[in-house]
C-alpha cells in the first residue's frame, strides 16, 4: 500500500575527486565519517535507510523532522574541517514500501532534484514546501520550473536557504573544505589560494 513520506537525499560533492587524488582508502574513512555526520543529525523519527556510493537516502513520515535533519547535515558538515561540501534534494509523495525498499515515482523526483542542486545546498519540490506545517528556520527560494528526465510533469523547485556559513576556500584539486588556513598549505604566489595538503598544491601547480 502506497502511503506520503518526506524523502530527502544528500551526496556529497567532489567525491569522485577526491577519490582520484587521495585514494581509495580517504574515500572510505571519509564515508565513515558522513554516515556518524548523518546519524547524529537525525531529527524526530527520520531515519538513515540506506548509502549508495556517497548518496544517503533519508525517510521520515514528517516532513518538518527531515527539513531539520537537512538543515542540521548541512550544518555540520559546513564546519567540519578537510570534509567536502554536501548537496541534496527532498520531496513529500506517495511511496510504495516492499521488503524494507521504496518504489515509486516520488524517489525518482527526489533524485533528479538532487542532481540539480548546486553544492552546499538542498533543493526541494513545492510539494515538499506545501507539506512543511512548522515556522521553518530557513527560506525556500524558487529556481523555476523544471522538466526532469522520466517524469510527466512540470516540477517547481525550490533552495532551501539556511543561515549556514559558507566556507571561504575549497581545495581546487580534491574540493575538500579549508576551514582554517593557518592549517592549510598557501599557493605560493596567489593570494586565498589554499590546499588540504602539499600533495594537492603539486598537483595543481602541475596542471597550470
């Protein structure tokens, strides 16, 4: 039986980059630590139901608990240092649940909003914002109607505009955050150029 629930996904960007330039075992401890992120950010009955690669996928029956759980991931992940930038959709629509997977139209929008949303933020469907039933602690900024691949129809969607700082400097090479530069290794002649580590800078000064 089909039944409404809020959906949100959430990838992190850059991911593939820094994969190549740090390997395979950053990745994984870098996996790691999103899943113990994502876990401490969950908000009422919203809850972790499974990774794909870099993308969780969340559930919850209230679509104001996985607002806050988005705002919070996006928080947290904002502030933590040599992390990357997260990025992410959320929908409200009728789903179906079979042996603990969902099917349905809504996860494909969900989805397909999520690949359009720039990183460090979340979009979101009118459906999403029309179903919100709390005072919410951001802004929802429409960017227009969109035709997504394999779905019928117009979807409006929308930012979420949270308070959230946004870091000042990202590693051109792996797109890691540099959160303190004091920490952080200097381009040698441009200024508020920074790298996670020498390895990046050698690699940057070599393709330039």
């Amino acid at each position: 039986m089909e039944k409404n629930v809020a959906i949100l996904m959430a990838d992190l960007s850059g991911y593939t980059a820094l994969t190549e330039t740090h390997g395979s075992v950053s990745a994984a401890d870098l996996i790691d630590k999103y899943i113990h992120i994502a876990q401490n950010c969950l908000v009422g009955d919203s809850k972790l139901h499974q990774r794909t690669g870099d993308e969780i996928m969340f559930i919850s029956d209230s679509p104001d608990h996985l607002l806050a759980t988005a705002l919070k991931l996006e928080a947290a992940t904002a502030s933590e240092e040599n992390f990357l930038q997260v990025h992410g959709g959320l929908h409200f629509g009728k789903v179906l649940r079979r042996s603990d997977s969902y099917f349905g139209s809504a996860i494909n929008l969900v989805s397909r909003i999520a690949a359009k949303a720039a990183a460090g933020t979340f979009w979101c469907s009118d459906e999403f914002v029309q179903s919100i039933t709390d005072q919410p602690a951001c802004t929802f900024t429409s960017k227009g109607n969109y035709h997504f691949k394999n779905i019928n129809n117009e979807t409006e969607v929308f930012e979420v505009s949270s308070k959230t700082k946004q870091p000042n400097y990202i590693d051109p090479v792996c797109r890691m955050l540099i959160l303190d530069t004091q920490k952080a290794t200097p381009h040698p002649t441009e200024n508020e150029l920074y790298f996670c580590s020498g390895q990046c800078l050698r690699l940057y000064l070599g393709s330039h």
